[in-house]
C-alpha cells in the first residue's frame, strides 16, 4: 500500500517504495518536509508501514512568508506524529533536535527556536549548549494573570501582507555569527535575557523597549530586512506604540505592536481597519499555556 501523502494545496503523492526517497530534494517538491520527516524518523525503514497504509495530510491555516517559523512548526507536528505511530521517542528535546536535522536536509537551513516555541506551551527563555549533539535549556517564564491581560488588551498582531522567505537573512546571520561578530553575539543574547525580565517584572513599556532595539538589530544585519510599506506602517502606529517589530528574519509577514495602553490600541486597530493605504489585517492571539 506504501505511503499517502496530501496537502491543502491538494498536492498528492503516493510512494510504493519508501527506499526511493533520497536527499538531495528539489527546492520546489512540495513534498520535502514529509520527505525529509520520514528520513530523519526512521520509517523508510520500517517496512510494516509499505504493507498497512500509511497516509500523511499536512495543512496550514497561516500566510506563507509570515514570520511565525510555521514550517518549522508543521515539521515538528508530522516528526512528532511519525514518532507516536512507531513508538520512537516523541519527547519534545528529540523532536526539536530532529526538526534541526530535517531542515537541513530540506535545504532551508534554520535554528531551533521555532520547533521549541510550538511545542512547549507558554511563555519560556531558552539557550542551547555549545556542542555538535542539540542540547536545549527551556526555562518556563510563568505568566502572571495581570501581564497576559495587559499584553491581550495592549498587543496588536498584524499580518502585513507583505511575503519574504527568511533564509537569505538566515544565511547573513549565521556567517556573521561565524566570525564571531561581536556586536551580533553580545546584542543577541542580552536582549534575549531582557525579554525575560521585562516579562517576568510584568513591565510592559519596557518590553516596547526591548521590542524596538530588537527590530534595530536585524535592520543593521540586512537593509532589506524592512520595505517602504513596514516602514510607513510603523510610522503611522508609532505615536500609539512604545514598541515593534517584525515577527522571524524580516521583510514581511506578521508584524507586533505594542500600544501605550488599552485605549490606544483600540484606536490604533480602528485607524488601520479604517485606513485604505494599510491593506493589513489585525489578528485575534491567545498564549497557549
């Protein structure tokens, strides 16, 4: 029977022989994250799966190009599935180390932050040792009843319809990290720790703060990690907001505003839903605890 797969671009794909898959993949398969999913689990191996059916159908309700490290999100869910179905180990550690090895074999490169913000529920810092073998800190930032009402009444998330893919900022990163830029280093991981505190101290316009120099930095890595339409947007929200940014590497995708207050992110939606130049659409979020 082999294995079926279908995705919501009604995509289909039936494979007979699991040992015909192999690296390298086209960049355009639509198909190389199931692929590479069945790869770095092990199934091609498992031959009990060519005798019973396997079916495997993915879908995405989100934009892509949006900046919320879906693919990698999705990848960690089908790895995460394999694994249950052969009874491998689906510890989230394992899954988020996987999903490392399957973008590589994707060819789309990418960290680890993304396989570790779907899985583990909440609000976390998180740090990786140095070593060839993934090992990850997840540090659960507990979520006081006052700052999610504060972030729900005060944070607007906007998709800016704007669509750019994050691997050529990935790539500008990675070699500068290389080198050991001192400045793309030191700036990463103290903003990353200052995140943390603002969020644990429920200090809201701090965060603004934090949010505008973690824009800052990207915008120094690569110029092109804005356009003219991010940059208009966030000229007409900034006398409502102590802080944004964009969502992943830049260029597009879903961008967060922070108002000053409640009433100012209200106003603030009701200006963009009202505003033709702005073809923005703002979204309703929840943290997932």
């Amino acid at each position: 029977m082999g294995v079926f797969i279908s995705d919501d671009a009604s995509n289909q794909l039936q494979i007979e022989d699991l040992t015909s898959i192999a690296t390298p993949f086209d960049s355009n398969d639509p198909f190389r994250l199931v692929k590479s999913a069945l790869i770095v689990t092990g199934i091609i191996h498992d031959k009990i799966f060519l005798s019973m059916g396997l079916w495997i159908r993915t879908w995405a309700n989100v934009p892509r190009g949006s900046g919320l490290g879906t693919s990698s999100i999705l990848a960690a869910a089908v790895v995460k599935g394999l694994l249950q179905i052969s009874d491998g180990d689906e510890s989230n550690d394992n899954v988020a180390r996987l999903v490392l090895v399957l973008e590589q074999l994707m060819g789309t490169g990418g960290g680890w932050q993304d396989q570790i913000g779907g899985p583990y529920p909440g609000i976390k810092f998180t740090a990786s040792f140095p070593g060839i073998s993934l090992r990850l800190q997840v540090i659960p930032l507990l979520a006081s009843p006052k700052l999610v009402l504060e972030l729900q009444q005060r944070l607007l998330v906007v998709f800016t319809g704007q669509v750019r893919l994050a691997h050529q900022v990935l790539q500008k990163v990675v070699t500068r990290y290389l080198r050991r830029d001192n400045l793309l280093v030191s700036s990463d991981f103290l903003n990353s720790q200052d995140w943390g505190e603002a969020m644990m101290n429920c200090n809201i316009d701090e965060l603004g703060d934090i949010m505008l120099e973690a824009w800052r930095l990207p915008s120094e890595l690569d110029p092109c990690c804005s356009n003219e339409f991010v940059d208009k947007l966030f000229t007409f929200a900034d006398n409502y907001c102590c802080g944004y940014k964009l969502v992943g590497a830049g260029g597009g995708g879903f961008a967060l505003l922070l108002a000053k207050n409640a009433d100012c992110a209200a106003e603030l939606r009701n200006k963009l839903d009202e505003n033709s130049k702005f073809d923005v659409k703002v979204y309703n979020w929840n943290i997932f605890l």
